[in-house]
C-alpha cells in the first residue's frame, strides 16, 4: 500500500510532526520531515512535567528519537520551512528553504566554540530569562545534536569560533539551500505559540517586573532552565515568598 502512496511531507517537528512520521514510516511509508527550528521536539522539549505520567517530557521525546534516528524511511530536514506547494492530491510538488546554521554535520557539540565567542543572546529555549552565546546548542537534547550561530549577532569579521573548531564543523559561508520534492500527502503539524500575554493590559506581562507566563514557569521549573530548577525572581533572582495565578492561555497556529 505504501508504495502505491507515494512519499509523505510532514510539515513541523514536534510531538505531533514527529509521531505522525514514525507511525507513517514504521509501515513503509517514505517521509519527509520538515521543522523550521534547529532541532526537533517543538513545545514539549520545553516543559518541565508532562501530564498524565508527570515525567520529564525530556524522556517520551528521546523514545521517540531512538525510534527516528535509526529510521530510514524518515528524511528530516530541520531549520527549513516549505516556500511553495503546487499540484493536485496524490501529485504535490514542494519547495523547501533550508536556512544556513553556519555549523555543518562534522559537529561533535564539543563546546569549545562558545568557550571563546565574545558575544551573547536571549536563550529562545528559555524564553529570553538568559543568554546563550551567538554559537549555541539549542537545548541539551536537541536532536540534531549540533550547534547553531545566531550570524546577525556576530562582530564584524569574528571568526573565534572558526579557530577553536578542531572538526572543521564551522562554515561561515554557508548559503541557503532549496530543495524540490514530489509527495503524495501533505500533513500539517505546526502546532502552537504562547498567547501574548501582553495584550491583557490589567496583567502587566512585560511592564511589570516578575509577571510571567506559563510557558516561563515551565522553564523555572525545569532543572536544565534558567534557574536550575529554582521559582526565582526574574527581576532580582531572589526566592518566590507569594504568588497570584490566573488563566493558562495558548493559541494553535492556525486558529
Ligand atoms: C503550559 C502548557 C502545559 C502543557 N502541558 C501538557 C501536559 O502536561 N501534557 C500534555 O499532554 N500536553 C500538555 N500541553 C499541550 C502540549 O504542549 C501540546 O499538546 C503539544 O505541544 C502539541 O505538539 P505539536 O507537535 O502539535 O505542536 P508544537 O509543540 O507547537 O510543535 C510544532 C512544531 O512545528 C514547527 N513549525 C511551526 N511552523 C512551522 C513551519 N511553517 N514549518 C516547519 N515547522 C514549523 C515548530 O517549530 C514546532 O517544532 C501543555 C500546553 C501548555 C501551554
């Protein structure tokens, strides 16, 4: 049956992408896998504590790794986003952009790269509560596990990192690369984003020192976050002696 399917094009790579592309390839079918991020995991990757088993989500993640990695079927293309899809049901042709890492597959996540680069930025992992530096492992888990440079926050003409490397793994002309393929299916899995807290005035989100969102508190929480696991005080990182909570709000992408 799958041979007569055709290929697959799942479009995002969180929970969702990437169980959808596993249950597909693990009867045959061949898939294309395509998250804009660096590395897989979406939202989940994120979070301290996952409901029903309360377990690090960390762990359902690397379950469903161990079962992608070794999977030939599944072709995974990460920081790429698809530009154009044409064609008919059965028939689609896709263009898709894969934005440059400067950081190729000869990376050993060693760290020797960000021992001696000079400059940092918001750690979107942790949603800006600290800083990574300009090259940066997007998460301890992060799958590839490969670094990534925030090229608009390099100096002029640095090239530490590029030194430091003894794998040859920084390339800092690395260029856009555009792929086409043909899929019979397309599913979209590009999940959600955190409500803007900012736009319910009366919250003071963002105006306010130490009003946060959930997705930060899951962040505070998790032993790999800003804080190592402890409720601190964004403003000064003293302890939390009171708190008041309200609702828990998040938006589909597509809603
Ligand atoms: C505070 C909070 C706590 C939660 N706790 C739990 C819990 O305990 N248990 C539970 O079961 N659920 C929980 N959830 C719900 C859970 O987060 C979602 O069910 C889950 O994230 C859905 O996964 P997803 O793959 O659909 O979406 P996402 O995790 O959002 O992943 C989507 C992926 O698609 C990628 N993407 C987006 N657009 C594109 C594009 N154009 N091209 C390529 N890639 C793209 C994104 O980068 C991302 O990697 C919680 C939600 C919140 C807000």
């Amino acid at each position: 049956m799958a041979e007569q399917k055709g290929k697959i094009l799942v479009i995002g790579g969180g929970i969702s992408g990437m169980t959808t592309a596993l249950e597909a390839a693990e009867v045959g079918y061949d898939v294309i896998l395509v998250e804009k991020n660096p590395t897989l995991g979406g939202r989940v990757s994120r979070f301290y504590q996952y409901f029903p088993k309360l377990c690090p989500p960390l762990c359902g993640l690397e379950i469903n790794l161990r079962r992608l990695k070794p999977n030939p079927y599944i072709h995974t293309l990460t920081s790429s986003e698809v530009e154009s899809i044409s064609g008919e049901a059965g028939k689609y042709t896709v263009t898709i952009k894969t934005n440059p890492t400067y950081v190729n597959e000869k990376c050993v996540a060693c760290d020797k790269c960000t021992e001696v680069c000079p400059s940092e930025i918001p750690n979107e992992h942790n949603y800006g509560m600290d800083t990574n530096k300009a090259i940066y492992l997007p998460h301890k888990m992060a799958h590839p596990a490969r670094y990534v440079i925030a090229r608009e926050a390099c100096p002029p003409s640095c090239s530490k990192c590029v030194d430091a490397c003894e794998y040859d793994a920084i390339d800092l002309q690395m260029q856009v690369k555009t792929t086409e393929v043909e899929v019979a299916s397309v599913v979209y899995a590009t999940g959600w984003k955190p409500y803007d807290a900012s736009k319910i005035d009366n919250l003071g989100f963002g105006k306010v020192p130490n009003v946060i969102n959930n997705v930060m508190m899951e962040r505070l929480a998790h032993g790999q976050g800003p804080t190592a696991g402890q409720i601190l005080r964004p403003s000064d990182q003293k302890k939390v002696e009171r708190f008041i909570s309200t609702r828990i709000m998040y938006i589909n992408h597509t809603s």
